[in-house]
C-alpha cells in the first residue's frame, strides 16, 4: 500500500508540475518572415509578463514546411504559398492547416556600394547569370554586359530549403529551384549580406527588410521586368503600386488547425493579426490593407483549412489580385 500511495504521490506531484510549465509556441521556417514573427514574438511575449514562451527558429520554407507537416511546429513561417508536394506531405501525416498572409515584400538584388558600374538589372541578365547553364560559365561582369569590367563575379543566394530561393528561380528561370549551383548559399540572409559587403564583384538577394536594415553596406539593384519598361527600385510604394516585377511577393504563416485550439496559440495568432499592420512596417515590410487582417481573423474564428494558391507559387500576385482571392 505504501508503494502505491508513493506511486500516486509521485504522479499528482508530475501532474502539478506539468500544470505548471510554461505553455510554449513553437515556431519555425522562412528567414524572410522572421522579423516580423520575431517582433511579434518580443511583443506578445512583454503583454503576457513572459508567461508564455515564443520559439522562432529559421529553417527556410521549405525545411519549415517538413517540420511542420510532421506536426513538430504550431506554426509555419513561408515566404511562398504551400506546395504540392507539401500540402500531401501533410495530409498523410494528418496535419490541417490555416493559411494567412501577412505582408508582401520586395525581394531586393543587392551589389557592394563601391560597384559603380551596374545602374540596373534586366530579367534576361539575371537569368544569364543564374540559370543552371550559366554554371561554370558565366563567371565575369564582363559576360553580362561588355561594357562592364572584367570583374569576377560572385554570386550569393538562398539556400535551396529556402522560399526565396524557391520564387527567386521561378520568377527569374522560369522553374522553381532550376539554377547553377556554383554560388555561396545560405539560409541566412545575413551571411550573404556579409558575402556582397566584403566582395566588390558580389551580388545577393533576399527579403527587404534585410536590405533595409544594411543600407549604408549595400546597394539595392532597380529591375527591368521585359523590353520597353523603366528600371525600379524596390520600395513601400513601388510593391504597393505593382510596378516593382516580378520580384514582390507575399509572405505568409500557416497555422496547424489543432495548434489553433492551444489557448496560447489562438491568443498570439490574434494578437499577430492585430498588431500586423504594425509591426510589418516597422521592420521595414509592406502591409496589408487592414481588411486582410480582419479576414485572417474571420477565417482563423472559423477554422477555414486549406490554401487558396493551389499548391503553386504564383509569381507576380499584386496585393489587389491577392485581396481578391483572400475575399472568396
């Protein structure tokens, strides 16, 4: 009998101990969201007197999605919509998810300040130093333009985990994840801003925010999106606008449908979307027209599973084409 009641006094003590724990949300995925759930994360975290934990790690998109389709995260940071391949991953691990976007922003090609040469980039010369042909081949400013000097050029990108790496190639090859691979890849985009701010020749891409918060250590390049069409920079106004093609994107969070019903998960996913509009300004993204947020929220209060991309990346989405499908 006394081992019983020790037994019993043992398992009310771990029963008041777990009671105890601090509830925790666990987030991870896309280095491009990350400062954005990052400082909602620092927010809800302060009105809650850290009574709950916020987790935020940085795997990419893609190595997000493959926690989270295995039910290992409560949230999924993308800076793409689901894929195919992952909308299955996760309908055979039974995980149901509610999709929302949460900013857009304006994927930046960047160079070294004290690359005088380039006043802008065209599409076709992008893909002429990016597509898997270029490989080996392409190795000099010189090739991409004759009046350019006889610099090496060295090439910085998003790691191939990455939804940046994902709309970057399809956007500009024309494939997803089609792309030489002789090029320094990282899933953090700080380390390839270190790789343009130490290399003349360098040139990079990554979110905006990363761009913004490096600006006295980079040059952002303007895009020309086809023949005929002006050079722009990217900018609030020029993704707000559309004119700032075919590298604006939005970004987005998922949210696994069972995490929903944690208190601590339904409280920071409300508090993400109220605050949102907010905070995506401050660390430099474009937000979404307060509308979005409310529809974020009227889908979250009802559990509408699902995406409205089709599993497909769609390259080139304005905010207005987007608000759209948001409102059906």
């Amino acid at each position: 009998m006394n081992k019983i009641a020790a037994a019993l006094a043992l398992a009310g003590f771990a029963v008041s101990t777990s009671a105890l724990a601090t509830p925790v949300v666990k987030i991870d995925g896309s280095s491009t969201v990350y400062p954005v759930t990052e400082a909602v994360a620092e927010e809800y975290q302060k009105a809650k007197k850290n009574t709950v934990n916020v987790t935020v790690g940085i795997s990419g998109t893609g190595g997000g999605f493959k926690k989270f389709c295995r039910g290992e995260t409560d949230i999924s940071n993308a800076s793409r919509p689901i894929l195919k391949k992952e909308i299955d991953d996760c309908k055979a691990a039974g995980v149901e998810y509610i999709e929302m976007p949460i900013a857009y922003d304006a994927l930046t090609v960047a160079i070294n300040p004290k690359n005088d040469w380039v006043k802008s980039l065209s599409v076709e010369q992008l893909k002429t130093m990016w597509e898997p042909a270029a490989q080996g081949k392409i190795t000099s400013w010189k090739q991409i333009n004759p009046a350019w000097p006889d610099r090496p050029l060295k090439l910085f990108g998003a790691g191939a985990d990455s939804g940046t790496f994902d709309y970057f190639t399809e956007a500009i090859n024309g494939k997803s994840k089609s792309s030489r691979g002789d090029f320094t890849a990282s899933e953090d985009d700080n380390v390839l801003v270190q790789g343009v701010t130490r290399d003349i020749g360098g040139l990079a891409f990554f979110g905006y925010a990363y761009y913004e918060e490096n600006r006295a250590k980079l040059k952002a390049v303007p895009i020309v999106a086809g023949e005929g069409k002006p050079a722009v920079a990217p900018s609030m106004q020029t993704v707000i606008d559309g004119s700032y093609q075919p590298l604006a994107r939005p970004i987005f969070i998922y949210v696994n449908a069972k995490s929903a019903d944690k208190p601590e998960v339904k409280e920071f996913v409300e508090f993400y979307m109220k605050n949102a509009e907010a905070l995506t300004k401050e660390v430099k993204y474009v937000s979404l027209p307060a509308k979005a947020y409310a529809y974020n929220l009227e889908h979250f209060a009802k559990r509408v599973k699902g995406t409205k991309f089709g599993g497909e990346n769609k390259v080139g989405t304005t905010i207005e084409q987007l608000m759209k499908l948001e409102a059906k």
